[in-house]
C-alpha cells in the first residue's frame, strides 16, 4: 500500500499567511470603495465579479458529489458570511477607520473557541475566559476611547457594528470547517460568492440603496480588487488552510490582521488613534496572547468519513 499523501503543513501555513495579508489589505480597499458607492453597491459589486469567475469555472466542480442534507450547513455558512457579515462590514467602515475596525478581528479567534466550547463541546481553560473578558473590555474601551474623525465619523458604532461582524465570521468558520471534510476549499468559495450574489442583489433596489450614476477610477478599482483578490483569493487561501489544520489553530493566524491593517492604516490611509486607543489596542491583543497556547481546548481529530465520497481522508487512502 502506498504511503498516503498529505499536504504539507508549510503549504497550509503560507496560504494561511497571504490570506492574512490580503484580508488586511480589504479594510483599506473597502474604505476606499466606500467614498464612491454605496455599501450594498459595493458588496454587491465584489460578489458579483467572484462570481462570474466561478461560473466560468463551474465545470471544474462537476466531480464534486452533493451529500444529501448539506444544503443546511452551506446555507448557514453563506448567510454567516458572506451574507450578514459584509452587511456589518460595510456600514462599520462607514463609522469607524480601518484600523480600528482591523483591531476588532483580533476577537474573532476568541468567538471561534467559545463557539466551538457551546457547539462542539470543546473544553476551554481559565486562560481562555480571562483572555476573552479582557478583549472584550479592551474593545469597549477602544470604541468608548475614539474621537471622531473624517475616517471615524461614529467609532463607538462602527466597532459595534464590527463586532457583530466577527460573530458572523465565527459562524462562517465553525460551520466551513466542518464542510471541508466533504467539499474542496475552491467549491466551498464558490458557494459563498454565488450565495451572497443573491442575497444582495434585492437589496440594491431598495429605496435607501444609492445606485451610482458615476464610476470613480479609485473605489471602482478598489471593488474589482475586493471582488478578485479578496472575495476569490483569501476566501480560497483560508478555505484551503481550515481544511488542512484545526479550525482553532487556524483562526489563531487572524490574531495578524490587526497589526498589518494597522500599519496599512496609518500608511495608506492616514489613520491616527488616540493614546488610549493604543493602551486599549495593547489589552485586546494581550487577552488574545492570553487565550493562545496548549490545552485551551480539547485536541481535534480527522476522521474519515466513509459516508462522504469527497472526505480528503478517505480520498488520501483513509490515513490515521
């Protein structure tokens, strides 16, 4: 019997990693997109390019076999996210400046453990509630700390606003983790761009949505980015890299975002925090550091299953 074939960790790592990068770099395309059309213009615009891509490639997806009762778990993993999350996502940013709204991400990682503690039954130390309060109360003060700007009209209710985007987001994870183990990352993706299409379509024709009667050079470049390298390229790299390592341990990689948005921030955009937003900044990131480390849960395992004729493990020879 051959050796069975696994994908190197360092493939799942670096996808892992430009994904990061690019999901960094969205906060900014966003908030550029955002000074031209509206938010479900915008949304709206990104789906629909991601999803003329797959529809070109649509027949690279006729070997992948529907298991019966899925369509509830892909449902729930497209309404999380695309659907509610780019809904929050785009009116935060029309409040709140990209780097604040980048240093709410850090939390994600902490809702993606306690989802798995109330879905999974996962076990979570005292470490990791400790970790969570103080990112909590550091994005509180984050928010309550912000003054208005020309980048950050409202903070306190765009981070509020971001917030629920991560919990949308955790949504997304749990349930794109458990789809992995049947559908490959590529189709995964595609589900979630053909989804949101239809979810913003009707809300483009809704009497508060704005349609553009110009198309500036910047947000319309910006929308094109987000629709390809973002809506195809960093969904695709993260769906790859969760279905390649635990959802927790690639979740931990999200912990990135907000030191490079940051950075992106204040370069590209001239953002500017106030001292206590640094100092709240410091205690969202120290109760994530908190959370991270050996036993915050219990140990996940891969089972192949031969129920399911896409399992990779099955595919890969049913490996141990």
């Amino acid at each position: 019997m051959p050796a069975p074939r696994t994908a190197p960790v360092s493939s799942a790592t670096l996808a892992l990693l430009l994904a990061m990068l690019l999901w960094s770099s969205s906060f900014i395309a966003m908030k550029v997109a955002l000074e031209g059309f509206h938010p479900m213009v915008v949304v709206f615009g990104r789906m629909g390019i991601s999803s003329a891509v797959f529809l070109a490639l649509w027949r690279n997806f006729r070997h992948v076999r529907y298991r019966k009762g899925d369509w509830k778990r892909l449902g729930a993993m497209a309404l999380c996210e695309p659907c509610l999350y780019f809904v929050f996502e785009a009116y935060a940013l029309r409040y709140t400046s990209a780097s604040q709204a980048g240093m709410i991400v850090s939390v994600m990682p902490l809702c993606v453990a306690v989802a798995a503690w109330i879905v999974l039954g996962e076990r979570l130390a005292r470490r990791v509630w400790s970790g969570f309060v103080l990112a909590i109360i550091g994005v509180v003060w984050l928010s309550l700390g912000g003054a208005s700007s020309d980048n950050a009209p409202n903070p306190l209710l765009g981070n509020l606003l971001e917030l629920c985007a991560m919990v949308s987001a955790t949504g997304y994870v749990i349930n794109a983790k458990k789809l992995s183990a049947t559908y490959p990352p590529l189709f995964i993706t595609a589900v979630q761009s053909l989804a949101g299409s239809a979810f913003f379509l009707p809300l483009l024709f809704l009497p508060t949505t704005q349609l553009p009667d110009a198309f500036p050079l910047l947000p319309t470049l910006s929308v094109i980015y987000l629709g390809t390298c973002i809506s195809l390229g960093a969904y695709g790299l993260y769906n790859f890299g969760v279905s390649r390592l635990p959802a927790g341990q690639a979740s931990a990689f999200i912990n990135l975002i907000p030191v490079i948005t940051l950075l992106m921030g204040r370069v590209l955009l001239g953002d500017q925090l106030t001292p206590q937003q640094y100092a709240a900044s410091v205690l969202v990131l120290v109760g994530v550091l908190l959370s991270q480390g050996r036993g915050v849960t219990a140990p996940e395992k891969t089972v192949p299953d031969e129920s399911a004729p896409n399992d990779p493990a099955r595919l890969r020879g049913g490996e141990k």
